[in-house]
C-alpha cells in the first residue's frame, strides 16, 4: 500500500484522493470500500489513476462494467502515466487486454494455489 500510495502521489494524485483497500485479495469487487469511494469521487473530466490494472479489477466482466460506468460519466482512466479514452477504439482494445491478462494472472494463482494445497493434503 505504501509503494502504491507513493507511487500516486509522484503521478500527481492528491493524498485526499487516494483510496484504500485495506487488507482485499480477491477476484472481485465485494468488500472494496476503497474502490467505491473512489469511483464516487470522480466527476465529468477527471481521471480516475491506478498504478497497475491489475490492482484495479481481476476479471474482465467486473473491469468492463466500472469502465463503462466511468466513460458514461465522462471521466478518463489513467494506468500509471498514460491516460485512456474507453470509446476510443485503440484505448479499449488496450484495457481489455488488461483485464485479460489480470484475469489469466488471477487464474493462474489461484491453480498453483488449488495445486500447492492439493499436494500438501496428501
């Protein structure tokens, strides 16, 4: 949380505007108080800023859903430094293919995770 915090503070974000999970792992959006109150505290042309997507959202339907809302509401979404249009055709292709290799990572973990506990049962 610290590297994360700091990391939004050198990109510009003001530490009032910052939003915690505290304690969340997971693949999805239940129990992230953080996260809603950030996504309530956006407004028409701000950016809404993670520093990694996978830090964001886990699945591609939950990643979809919270980037659609925010285009609706005419707010932008920034991974680290670089900002992007939702309806621009480049800018979704490249945050789908974010939300789908944080799904596949997610995935992943949680085989190797199934697989480690599988063998230390038996």
């Amino acid at each position: 949380m610290i590297i994360q915090t700091e990391q939004l503070l050198a990109l510009g974000v003001p530490q009032d505007r910052i939003y915690i999970d505290c304690g969340f792992s997971g693949t999805t959006r239940r129990n992230r108080n953080g996260l809603d109150q950030a996504l309530a505290a956006v407004w028409p042309g701000s950016v809404f800023t993670v520093t990694k997507f996978d830090r964001f959202a886990r699945n591609m339907a939950e990643a979809n859903e919270i980037l659609t809302d925010l285009s609706n509401r005419g707010v932008l979404f920034g991974v680290g430094a670089t900002v992007h249009d939702w309806n621009d055709p480049f800018g979704r292709l490249f945050l789908q293919t974010l939300a789908m290799v944080a799904e596949f990572e997610a995935n992943i973990g949680h085989q190797r995770t199934r697989e480690g506990m599988a063998l230390a049962k038996s």
